[in-house]
C-alpha cells in the first residue's frame, strides 16, 4: 500500500512538473508573439510621423507656388490693362491727326469762300454765282460747328504764342491797353477741342 501512495505522489509530481513545463513553454511563445509587435509598432509611428511631415511640406509648397502664380497673374492683368489703354489712345490720335489734318485741307477753301462773299460787297458778282458760293460757305460752318471747330479771331485778349501768329507789333495811343494785346486780326485761326489747328494772324501792341 506504501508503494501504491509513493507511485501515486510521483505521478502528481511528474503531472505537476509536466504543467509547469507546459506553463513555461506557452509563456515563451506568448512573450516570442507579443515582442516582435511592439517592435512592429513603433516604426509604423515613425513612418506615420514622416509621411505627414511630407504632406505637410507638400502643401506648404504648393501653397508658395500658388501665391507665385496668383501674384503672376495679376501682374499679367495689369499689363495687359496698360496696353490695352495704351492701344486705345493711340487709336484716338490717331483718329484725331486724321480728322485734323482733314481740317487743314479744307479751311483753306473755306477761307476762300469767305474771302469772296467780303469781295462781292464792292465788285459786281453774278447773283447766282454768289447764291452758290453762299450756299457752299455755309456748309463750311456746319461742317466745323458739327466736328466741334472753333476759331480763334478775338481782339483785346492778351496775345498767346500758342494760338496766335503775330504778324506786327504797334504802339498804341490808349494807355489803358497793355503791351502784348491783340489789337487786330487779319486772318482767324482755328483750334478742335484744345488742339490748334491754325494760328490767327495777329497784329500786337508794344
């Protein structure tokens, strides 16, 4: 009976010693299984950490070209808007030398017209030869009043080099007229808004 309960004890220590070998070789494995995870995650945070680094200086940069580009483009506006107001100015010069220049062609006949009409007051001219020249003289004076011509033929102004041609200077006897006043004009001048299309002819006092 003695060898009954000595075997027995010994099978219990062997199952006990078998449990804690078992014991031993599933805390190995679950200490081999969980190590190499937490070594796992910290380069996965790392890579986490760096990939967003980049993005961050992906849109930082993007922003930047943005700003380059908006500022690119304004500019480009801007110069586009010069041009454009330069091209149209020289387009108004251009269409206000051409109508000038107009002008000057025909002032001179209108000049002529008048020179008639003043000449028929002391010389017998053919009525219906004068009805036409009347006729052709008032055309002129539409023509200049529509296109905006204004002649330049007053006296007692002061004289201005830039309207006026001073053909003569005179003394005068009237103390209360300065020097340098138009007494007289002999030929008008004509100017189209504040560009003078011909000088008067003047007489000046000294």
């Amino acid at each position: 009976m003695n060898q009954t309960k000595e075997q027995t004890i010994n099978e219990a220590n062997s199952n006990e010693a078998i449990q804690q070998n078992l014991d031993e070789q599933a805390n190995n494995d679950v200490e081999q299984t969980t190590a190499p995870n937490v070594a796992e995650d910290e380069p996965n945070e790392a890579l986490v950490e760096e990939v967003a680094e980049e993005e961050l200086d992906i849109v930082a940069q993007l922003q930047h070209d943005l700003a380059n580009t908006k500022d690119a483009l304004l500019r480009k506006a801007a110069e586009l808007e010069n041009v454009r107001k330069r091209v149209q100015k020289e387009r108004i010069g251009l269409f206000e030398d051409a109508r000038i220049q107009a002008l000057q062609d025909i002032i001179p006949i209108a000049e002529d017209m008048n020179r008639t009409l003043e000449a028929s007051a002391s010389t017998e001219i053919d009525e219906n030869f004068l009805q036409g020249v009347q006729m052709v003289a008032s055309k002129f004076e539409q023509l200049f009043e529509r296109y905006g011509v204004e002649q330049i033929n007053q006296a007692q102004v002061p004289f201005d080099v830039d309207v006026h041609d001073a053909m003569l200077r005179q003394p005068t006897d009237d103390p209360a007229i300065p020097s340098n006043t138009v007494l007289q004009v002999l030929e008008s001048g004509y100017k189209l808004g504040n560009r003078v299309i011909k000088h008067a002819k003047v007489i000046v006092s000294e």
